[in-house]
C-alpha cells in the first residue's frame, strides 16, 4: 500500500461530518431558499433523510473490495483500460472540485476580509498548508480532524444561542405555500452538494482499521452533518427571512453578521468565517490527498508525495480560472455543478457496483 496510516472509526465519522459540511455551511443555504423561499428548512430536512442514504451505496461498493481503493477496483471490475479511464475522471472531478473550492476560499476573504491582498497569495498559502497535509498522510489529518471538532461544536452552539433572540417566526410563513414542487427543485442541489460529493471517501475506507463499524460512522458522520446544515438554513430563514437568504451569497455570513447581545457583543462574523475555515479545509485537503493517491496508483508507482507540489502548482493556476470571480463561480455552482456531482458521486458508483454484482452473481452461477 501507498498508505500505511490507519484511522478508527470514530476518526472516519469525523471526516464524513467535515466533508458534508465543507463548503456548504456557508453558500449552501441559498440556493434552496432561491426555489423553495420560506419552505427552504423543509428542503433542508428531506435533502438530509434522501441524502444520507447515498452512503450505503458507497457502503455497498465498498465491501466487495474492503483493501482496495475506489481506483484499485475501478480496473478490476471494468478491466484494465476503461477502469483507467473511469479512474482518471474520479480523478479529474476531485482535482477541479478542490481547485474550485480554493478558488472560492481567495473570492470570499478577498471581497470579504482581505481586499487589498492579492487573491493569487490567498490561495497559494492556503494550498501550502494542503500539500503539507498530504505530505504527512491520512493518520495525521485524521487527528487533526479529531482535535478540532470540539471547536466546531463549540464554535455552532456559539451561534446558534446567540442568534435565538433575533428569530422571527413569521419568516417562515405561509408554510407550502406553492405546494412541493418547488421544494422537489431545490433538493436536488442540496443532495448533490453535501452527499453525492462524499464519493471521495471511498479512497480512505481501506486503512480504517475497524471494518465492521465502516457503516454506522458513514451514515452517522452524514447525518450529523446534515442536521447542522439543517440547522443553518433554517436560522438563514428564521433571521434573514427568504428573501435577503436567496439575495446573499454567503447568507450564514450575514447570518452572523445579526448577532447583537446589548449593544455590545456584536459583529462575530468570524465565528462564521473560522467555521467555514476548518470545514473546508478538510474538505479540499482530503481532495487532494486522493489525487495524489489516486494518480500514484493509476500510475502503478510506489510513491504519492511527488505528485503534491507540481498538482499543487497547477491547482493555483486552476483554481483561478475554475474561479475567476464569485458571480461567475455561483452561477456555475447553480446551473451545473449539480449534475458533475450526480454523475461522479452518484451514477459511476452505482454503475460500478451493478457491473461488480453482476459479474459476481456470474462467476458464482
């Protein structure tokens, strides 16, 4: 194995948490309210229950080849070339997805935080920091996920009991007041984005040391972080209002942006902007950690930290044209990152899995 780390279960929950909040914690909340408007939190709430399901189809594949990586048993069950072939767009999705990702990092603090630092430098030390983790393997960033998860928790109970004195209730009525179309729509982006994305973490299942366990961190680490996206598109409504929600793009940000306990302790946005920071950074680090992988294994070599500085390279020239800026980036976050998600995290899984069934079910027979 390229990987000789190991991680426990509780580890793997962790991550599955941090990959389904990722980025969408903080531009996620949107595009429901965009469909559905004051009926975004039903869509929240039924996106969840659809979505978590999507694991124990990435559960399913899994347990056909426990030791194999998603790449590995790509080629063994379509054969060598097309295996190659599906491999390389696994591949391809998780390097554009990260790069998009870092794009959006640079857009967001330097329209937001930073205006006058060049979004080239933001995103250059922010990948620093990625390929490091790379570098180190999947134990370390597993442990670092570990430790700074009681600081997300900390961080959301922050500002969620801050925010409760500024609901108003009267923000989500009339309830279906256009009936369930609407929120059929806006569940579609809001299954793609936080579930289907999750397919990545069939590069890691391998060195998780309890198998038996594989499941229940899976679905768990889904669900709980689909009840904080829940929970954040609700208070998005409940505060905000539809309106100003489907306005915004980064609606939690303004969100927090609410917060004023007296007069005095006011403008903790960053408490947002931190939130945002740990999740996404996992989100994109683990990205590029199954490119490097990935791309070594495909390749046959023994080694993937060589390939961590020149992808690095090219992700921050790649994250610039990904994401030029944050209107044309949204716009394509909208129109057709639902479909790259579906197809990569949802149809070549199953198609997988149908081929590795059958072609079992005949070699049985």
């Amino acid at each position: 194995m390229l990987e000789n780390g190991k991680i426990g279960s509780r580890q793997l929950l962790i991550l599955v948490v941090m990959l389904t909040i990722g980025d969408a914690i903080l531009v996620l909340p949107s595009i429901p309210a965009m469909e559905a408007k004051q009926d975004a939190w039903i869509v929240a709430i039924v996106s969840v229950i659809l979505g978590s399901l999507i694991v124990f189809l990435y559960h399913s594949t899994s347990i056909l080849f426990p030791n194999l990586t998603l790449v590995e048993y790509s080629e063994k069950i379509l054969g060598k070339w097309l295996g190659i072939t599906v491999s390389f767009l696994f591949l391809s999705y998780w390097f554009i997805s990260a790069a998009a990702h870092l794009g959006q990092i640079g857009s967001f603090l330097s329209t937001h935080i930073m205006p006058d630092t060049p979004v080239q430098w933001i995103n250059g030390l922010f990948l620093c920091t990625i390929i490091m983790a790379a570098r180190l393997g999947l134990e370390p960033v597993a442990r670092s996920a570990e430790i700074f998860s009681p600081f997300l928790l900390l961080l959301l109970l922050i500002l969620t009991i801050f925010l409760l004195p500024e609901i108003k209730t009267q923000n989500m009525k009339p309830i279906l007041e256009e009936g369930f179309k609407p929120i059929i729509r806006g569940s579609f982006a809001f299954i793609t984005f936080p579930f289907m994305e999750l397919v990545v973490i069939l590069m890691i299942l391998p060195y998780v040391s309890e198998k038996q366990k594989i499941r229940k961190s899976l679905f768990l680490g889904a669900l709980i972080g689909g009840l904080v996206l829940i929970v954040i598109t609700t208070l998005t409504i409940l505060v905000l209002g539809a309106d100003q929600t489907a306005r915004h793009i980064y609606p939690s940000y303004e969100l927090a942006r609410k917060i004023n306990i007296g007069n005095f302790f006011q403008r903790v946005e960053a408490i947002m902007a931190i939130l945002w920071f740990i999740t996404i950074y996992f989100k994109i680090g683990l990205y590029f950690y199954a490119t490097s992988l990935g791309l070594a294994q495909t390749l046959r070599l023994k080694e993937y930290r060589p390939f961590t500085i020149p992808l690095g390279m090219i992700m921050i020239v790649l994250s610039l044209v990904v994401s030029p800026n944050i209107v044309y980036y949204n716009n394509a976050i909208i129109k057709y990152w639902p479909l790259y998600d579906m197809t990569m995290g949802f149809i070549l899984p199953l198609l997988l899995l149908t081929v590795a069934r059958f072609r079992h079910n005949k070699e049985k027979g």
